[in-house]
C-alpha cells in the first residue's frame, strides 16, 4: 500500500517524512508503555512506520542513482538493514546494560530525529533537474545555431500509448522474475530470523552462555554483510552474474546448514565450528540480498522499456520495494515460528535439515528465472 500511493503521488519526500513522524510516535508509545495495549499500538505503528520508510527509501534511491550503481547502492542498503537487524539487540544491550532504560530510547530517538533532518534539506532529484534546466538551456542557447535545414526536418510523431486493463500489482505478480525474487527474498529472511530466535537459546543450553554471549553469536553472521557493496560492484560491472551468485550461494547454503547438525556438545572445537559455519552462511546471505533487491528495480525498468507507461503515471518502483518488503516481513514472521516449532519436537539437527531443504529447492527457480528466464534468454542470444 505505501509503494503504491507513493507511485500515484510522485513524490518521496512527503511519505518519507510520514514515516519518519509515525516511528518517532512509535517510539514514544514504547517508552512510555506501561501496560499491554500502549506496546501494541506501539509495535504496529512501528511495524507501519518502518514499512513506509524502507518502502519509500528504496525507491528514492533507484531515482537518484543510475543503473550502472544500482547494485552496489543496494549493497549498502543491504549491509545497513541486515547489521541493524542483528547487531540492534546486542548495542541495545550493552547500553541498557550501561546506560538504563531510557539511555537505549535516547539512542532510538537520536536516530529517528537525525534521520528527519537529513529528510529536511534532502533534494529529490526531480526537483534538482527543474532548477538546472534554466542553467541548462542557457547554455544551449549560447552554442552555435543548428543549421536552418534542421529545425523544418519532421520528427517522427511518438506511437500512441497503449493502456494495460491490469493494474501495476497484477503486472508485477504477473513476471516470472518478481515471483521468484519475492520468494529468494523470502528464504532470505526467514532464514536470519530463523537464527534470531533459535541460536541464542541454543548456545545457552550447549554451551551455557549467558546474555552477553548470546549476543555476540550473531557477529559472526553478520561480520559478512559488509561485503554487500562488493557485491553489488561486481553485479554493476557482470549483469549476468546476479543469476548465478544468487542461485550459487543458495546452493552452497545447503550444506552448511546441514552440518550445523553436528555442533551438539561443549568444547572449544565446536564453538569455532560453530562460528566458522556462521560466518559462510553469512556470506551466502551477503551475496543473495544484494541481487535480490537490484532485480526488483530491473523488472519494473525492463517492462517499461517494452511498454512505455505500462505502469501509468508514476511508475511502479515503489510498489515493487513495498511488495519486496511484504515478502522480508513474511518472512521475519514464520521464520521464528518454523525453526522454533521444529526444533522443540524434532532438534536442533532437524531443524538446521528443514531449512537447508528450503534453500536447496530456492535454487532451480533463482537459476532459471533470475534475470529472465534462462531457455528464452539463451535461445535469444544463439538467435
């Protein structure tokens, strides 16, 4: 929903802003709870608010920058969320820890304020191009006349534009490559949050680490993420290679998962095996979020090069990072619930097979469709 009033309004800074408001509101109802209800409201305000936010922000950046950045603009965007993501409850500690109750909503609250006032003086692009243009055309005016022949030359009239009956939602669900990008994006988180709530528990029992520890356990998960903008460089530079970095480390996940199956007991051999395990799974995901979110960005772009306006006025950019997003929050929600369920009745090997079964499947789809479909594209290219 907040992709597509975003489209329709043609504008990022004024639902960025919203946003923004709604989680500084979002914030204060947490902090200020004091019973069920406040906390709540709260967590789906915020729930609401992020949703804008990301939504809105992924879609300003493909206006701002140009497609042979976009994979390693992404990267960043990736790195930022995914370190939010695991290292926000282990620096919420550490100062809770320090600092009390309110020193960890003084950080939250710094955050979101900063955030608004880079809002503030930010300058859309769009906007930036309609101050330029006078300077632009003042300069054209001031190059030589083209010769008299050329202004009375006939321009070729523009063909009509030919309106679509679906709507943008049912166009993007309707490509084979927005399927399978939703879906990778959905392995992808329920795989993190999987970890989330299954791993501190785990190494607590198995190796009796407290608090402090169970935080720590995610640095070697998200220590790789810092190579996001590596690899989105390296998807700028080889298109092609989005498709088999995707599927790659899908398929190199598989294994790694299964042998998280044999850290079971308490000793130094497997405290390193543990984090070693972590560090490639890390890096499997570091490479799949990066080339999942640039494809969002190509398929809209793809379509509308075939057929202009297909989308109608405003585009769709931003309802494709919002369906990307639906797809990541699907997945925070029954990742827990999966690798939690299996593990209670079946253990921790079970459980590490389960979501090893679901990142192997993931890869035939990524390696076929990723890109556009592999037979067409191939044929095309011996054509």
């Amino acid at each position: 929903m907040a992709g597509y009033v975003t489209d329709r309004i043609e504008s990022r800074w004024w639902p960025l802003m919203i946003g923004l408001i709604a989680l500084a509101g979002a914030t204060a109802l947490l902090c200020v709870g004091t019973n069920i209800g406040l906390w709540v409201a709260g967590r789906l305000l915020q729930g609401a608010s992020a949703a804008v936010v990301w939504t809105v922000g992924c879609a300003l950046l493909v206006d701002s920058v140009e497609k042979e950045e976009l994979g390693q603009s992404m990267g960043y965007i990736g790195m930022g969320m995914t370190l939010g993501i695991m290292g926000g409850p282990l620096l919420g500690g550490v100062i809770y820890e320090n600092g009390g109750y309110y020193a960890v909503f003084g950080l939250a609250f710094g955050l979101v304020g900063l955030d608004i006032v880079f809002r503030i003086v930010m300058i859309e692009k769009k906007h930036a191009v309609r101050w330029l243009s006078p300077l632009q055309e003042r300069k054209d005016n001031e190059s030589p006349q083209a010769a008299p022949g050329c202004a009375d030359s006939v321009q070729p009239s523009p063909a009509p534009l030919k309106k679509r009956p679906l709507g943008a939602l049912f166009i993007l669900l309707a490509s084979e490559r927005m399927l399978v990008s939703l879906w990778t994006y959905f392995i992808v988180s329920m795989v993190l949050t999987c970890f989330d709530s299954v791993l501190p528990l785990y190494v607590e029992e198995t190796f009796g680490w407290e608090q402090t520890g169970q935080g720590l356990i995610f640095i070697p998960l998200s220590i790789p993420h810092l190579l996001d903008p590596l690899v989105g460089y390296i998807i700028d530079t080889y298109g092609e290679s989005r498709r088999y970095l995707a599927s790659g480390a899908l398929l190199v996940s598989v294994p790694l998962l299964v042998v998280l199956r044999f850290v079971t007991h308490d000793s130094m051999g497997q405290k390193v095996l543990l984090c070693a395990l972590l560090v490639l799974i890390g890096l499997c995901n570091a490479v799949l979020i990066p080339s999942i979110m640039v494809e969002a960005s190509y398929v809209v772009q793809a379509k509308e090069e075939r057929t202009p306006d297909i989308f109608g006025k405003g585009g769709a950019m931003a309802l494709a990072y919002g369906l990307l997003n639906s797809a990541f929050s699907a997945g925070t929600i029954i990742g827990p619930f999966f690798a939690g369920f299996i593990r209670q009745s079946a253990g921790w090997g079970t459980m590490a097979w389960a979501i090893a079964i679901l990142t192997g499947v993931s890869t035939i789809p990524t390696l076929l469709c990723l890109g556009g479909f592999w037979f067409k594209r191939k044929n095309n290219t011996d054509g």
